[in-house]
C-alpha cells in the first residue's frame, strides 16, 4: 500500500516545491535542463539515449499491445487492452494540453500540435509503465526504471524542458491509475 501512494507524493511534492519557489519555475526548469542536457554529453550516451527515445515512441507501446493481445494468453491480453486504453487516454489528454498550451520547445521546430508540454513521450510511457507495474508487481522497478530513462532522453536530446517531461509523467501516471480502477468495466468491452 506504502508504494502505491509514494510516488503521487513524490511528484506531487516536488511539483509544489517546483511552482512555489522564489525564483521564477521558467527559470529553474531552463537551469534544469541545462544541467540534464549539457553536462554528460558523448558518444555513447547519444547512442543510448536515441535508442531510448525510440523505445518511448508510441509505435513501440502499440507495437507491445499487439503483442500481448494477440499471442499472450487470457491475462496478458487483459494487460495489452488496458495498455491501449491508459495510453490511448493519456494520449488524448496530453494532445489537449499541448494545445492549450503550446509552449516552445527547447531546441528544434515548434508547431501547436507538437508543442513542447506535455511530453508525450513520457506520458505514453509511464501510462504504459503503471499498467505494467500494476500487473506485473515484480518488474515493477524495471517498468518505472525503464520510463524514466524515456523521460530522460526527452532532455538530453533537447526535445522537452524537465517541467514538460514532469507533467507528461502526471499525467500517464494518473491517466493509467484512473484506467485501473474501471479495469472491470474496461475488460467487458470487446474491441
């Protein structure tokens, strides 16, 4: 029970600190990012982050729900259709945001529906991520682990501000957690 309500406290903790500190949160999300983008620059962690990046891309979640729902057996099909569901909707409330929004990305091109907050990276990943922990409580560090690295890369490679990465969490975090509790109503459905 203690793990379950850990990390909305962390976030939610750290998300409070972030938007009531003295110096202005735009500031601290750019020296954020500075820090996370500039200082473990090489080679190899270009490699490792681009590979990670991909991992994130929606392709590769939906990619994952196929598989589960077509060669797994009864539970891992429930796990790929609650897969879909919670990145499906976190998707949907991330696109929402990132045209109300429309913030500027750090580096690279700018358009309002592929603005910068949310990262929608992040968010498919950590909806995918609290599906799977849920399901699977054993690769529950991994799932997570796996996730943030995701979000990471999202910096590292100069796509999104920490703050956007943050909020994309929150929101498949929550978007999953909401998916969860209708899971019987979610699983009756054919599709």
């Amino acid at each position: 029970m203690k793990t379950k309500i850990f990390l909305p406290v962390l976030l939610s903790l750290f998300l409070g600190l972030f938007l009531s500190a003295p110096i202005p949160a735009e500031s601290i999300d750019e020296r954020l990012y500075d820090l996370l983008h500039d200082s473990y620059r090489s080679p190899t962690m270009d490699v490792l982050m681009k590979t990670a990046t991909h991992l994130g891309n929606p392709e590769s979640g939906l990619c994952f729900c196929l598989m589960f729902s077509t060669y797994g057996n009864n539970y891992q099909k429930q796990t790929g259709k609650l897969a879909f569901t919670s990145m499906s909707t976190s998707a949907i409330v991330a696109q929402v945001l990132k045209l109300s929004v429309n913030r500027k990305r750090p580096e690279g091109t700018h358009s309002r529906v592929n603005s910068s907050f949310p990262s929608g990276h992040a968010t498919g990943s950590f909806a995918m991520a609290t599906i799977l922990a849920h399901r699977y409580p054993r690769y529950r560090v991994l799932s997570y682990g796996v996730a943030s690295i995701v979000g990471l890369s999202r910096i590292y490679l100069g796509r999104h501000y920490p703050a956007d990465v943050l909020a994309g969490v929150l929101v498949g975090y929550f978007g999953s957690r909401v998916v969860l509790h209708f899971q019987d109503k979610i699983l009756k459905i054919e599709f």
